[in-house]
C-alpha cells in the first residue's frame, strides 16, 4: 500500500502542472461593476487560475493532504471498495482519487483568494479608465514586446516567437485564456505611463539622496573617491634573527626614500640594492587598502613613498605616482537611483489608486 501512495504523489505533481479549473454555467454573470466596466464570474475564475499557476501553496496543500494519515486511511477504504482486478484499473482509481484531492485542495485556496482577485480586477479597471481620459493607448505591438519579455525568461535559448507560443500553450493548459493575461499585462504597462507622466516631475533624486541610501557620510565618501596609483618597494632579509642584516634594511629604505624622485626610475632606484624589488600594484581607493597603510596613503601626496613598514617578509614602501578623486562605482549609483524612483512611483501609484477608488462608483453583485 505504501507504493500506491507514493504513486499518488507522482500523479499529484503531474497534475499541479497542467490543472484545469472548469467554468460555471454562470460564467457571464457581472460580479462587480466599476463605473460602466463589468466584471464577470468568467473573469473573476480566470484570474484565479492565473494566480493558482504561481502558487506555492497549492502544491504545499497537496503534498500535505498526501500525507496525512486520513487520506491514506480514504485512499485504502476507496480501493478496497472499488475493488480493482488489474493495474490498469489501479492506475485509474489512483488518478481520480488524485483528482478529488487537487479539487479540494484548489477550492479551498481559490475561495481565499476571490478577494484578492476581486481588488486586483477592480483596480485594473481603474487604471484602464485614467488611461483612456489622458490618451495612453498600449499597442498591440508594445504588449506584444512585453509578453515576449516575460515568455523569454523560462525560454532563453527559443526565439520569442517560439518562447511566445509555448507561453501561451502553458497557459491554456493551466485553464488560462491569452486575452486574460493579456488584459493584465495592458492594464499594467497602462499604469506605468499614467504614473510616470502625472509624478515623474515630482520624482527627482540628487547625489547627497544616493549617497544617504547607500549610508556614507561626507568623510566615508570623500575616502570611497580618493584613488591612488601605487607602487610597493619590498626589503627582504633572509633571517629575521640576523640583527645586522635588519638593521641594513632600514639603512637600504632609508637610502631608497632620499633618492625616489618619482615612478618612472622605478627599476634604477631599487636596482643598487641586492634584496630589494618593487610591485605595480595599479590604483586603489583607500577603503580597499590594508589598515594602517590606507591612513598613511590619506594624508600623502603624489611624490612622495610612506615610512618602511614591518612585514613577516621584511619592509616594505609605498610610492603615490598618482592621486585623484573619482566617483564611486556607477552601476551601483545607477541601482540605488532605480530603486529610489522605483519606489517614490510604487508611493504615489499606491495613493493615486487609493484616491481613484474613493471617488469611482464600484457597485458589488451577489
């Protein structure tokens, strides 16, 4: 027995991938009426199941319902009566069994979310109509561009047409009409023109807003932007222990700072002393810069090489050849100021709705 339930399992992911919610006879019966725009039961069902193709819960239900003992105490009483003489009829037994548990499970969570469904399709209507008053037409062309975005997302290596059609295949199977997400998405680019031609003159953000979202105050971001081209001088001796030969590397160090002159004669300043190199190591601000060198870079100017510093190695300098301020990374600016008009349109989108809501005459039928 325990193998048939394991078989139910299997069916019941089968079906969570191409469900099919029926429509009521009363499919044309208005539900609600926003202004002079209807919504039908038909419309109502259907974004249900729009929502349902994306529901983690479903499938969560459904794995629950499994599993738990009550469904293997029904399972065992369904087959025991029905009393099956093959695997065939096993097989068939097994598949209706699973069909009742999908249609309870999918009733139970579609009645949760007629609410939702229900606001989310009066607010499309809303922005449907504010649409219309200021003249944004979405073209067949544009909503077609969009859609092909979204199918291209599962589909990377289709064509757009390929990935289009193979979208709206999935979508038919799971009890979705191309004109319903179609609307949806219409109703979406609509509202995105609508918000951005009434606030997107109020929306303007500087650099002091950026750099405030990202959490830098003025000494933070004057260090971000100070960019040195560096070059290390490194003093090796062989043994630390040998007092005499640590003591020469400071002598050597202190002989290389009095002749530097500047980056270009790197190789004929180091090249009188046996132990000593020197390392391009490009340009670098200062946060990416080891502490306590990045505090003595910040105060030096271009010319100038830093005290020997102590390593496990040896000594080590650095020389400034270059020094200049620069902005910090643009791509993240370029992100926090995305995410900041982003959300000051989501701000004014949401109480623009709100207030379109209060005025409309929205007439709800039971």
């Amino acid at each position: 027995m325990k193998k048939s339930v394991v078989t139910i399992l299997g069916l019941i992911i089968g079906l969570i991938i191409s469900p099919h919610f029926a429509q009521s006879a009363n499919s044309h019966k208005i539900r609600v009426l926003v202004e002079d725009s209807p919504i039908t039961d038909y419309q109502v069902r259907q974004r249900i199941n729009l929502h349902l193709m994306s529901s983690r819960e479903l499938a969560t239900r459904l794995r629950a319902k499994l599993k738990s003992k009550s469904t293997q105490t029904r399972w065992r009483a369904y087959i025991q009566q029905a009393r099956p003489t093959s695997k065939e009829q096993v097989q068939k037994l097994q598949k209706k069994f699973v069909s009742r548990l999908q249609n309870e499970a999918r009733s139970g969570l579609a009645a949760g979310l007629k609410k939702k469904v229900l606001d989310e399709l009066i607010d499309e209507r809303l922005q449907i109509n504010v649409a219309k008053k200021e003249n944004i037409v979405i073209s067949n062309s544009m909503l077609n561009t969009q859609i092909s975005k979204i199918a291209k997302r599962n589909s990377k290596n289709m064509s757009d047409a390929e990935a289009t059609k193979l979208f709206y295949k999935t979508l038919a199977s799971r009890g979705v009409g191309r004109s319903t997400f179609r609307e949806k998405i219409r109703a979406s680019l609509a509202w995105q023109q609508v918000v951005r031609r009434k606030f997107g003159r109020d929306i303007q953000f500087g650099e002091k807003d950026i750099e405030q979202e990202l959490g830098l105050d003025s000494t933070t971001e004057r260090d971000r932007k100070t960019q040195l081209k560096l070059v290390r001088i490194d003093i090796s001796v062989p043994s630390q222990k040998d007092q005499s030969a640590v003591v020469q590397q400071y002598v050597d160090a202190d002989a290389i700072r009095k002749r530097f002159s500047g980056c270009s004669n790197m190789k004929s300043l180091v090249a009188p002393y046996k132990n000593a190199a020197y390392v391009s190591i490009g340009s670098k601000t200062l946060d990416e810069l080891p502490s306590p060198i990045n505090i003595i870079l910040g105060d030096m100017k271009v010319g100038q090489i830093t005290p020997p510093q102590p390593t496990p190695k040896g000594l080590e300098m650095y020389a400034v050849c270059d020094r200049q301020i620069v902005t910090m990374d643009q791509s993240k600016r370029t992100k926090v100021l995305g995410k900041l008009r982003q959300d000051a349109y989501q701000l004014r989108a949401k109480r623009y709705l709100s207030d379109l809501r209060q005025d409309a005459h929205i007439e709800y039928r039971d």
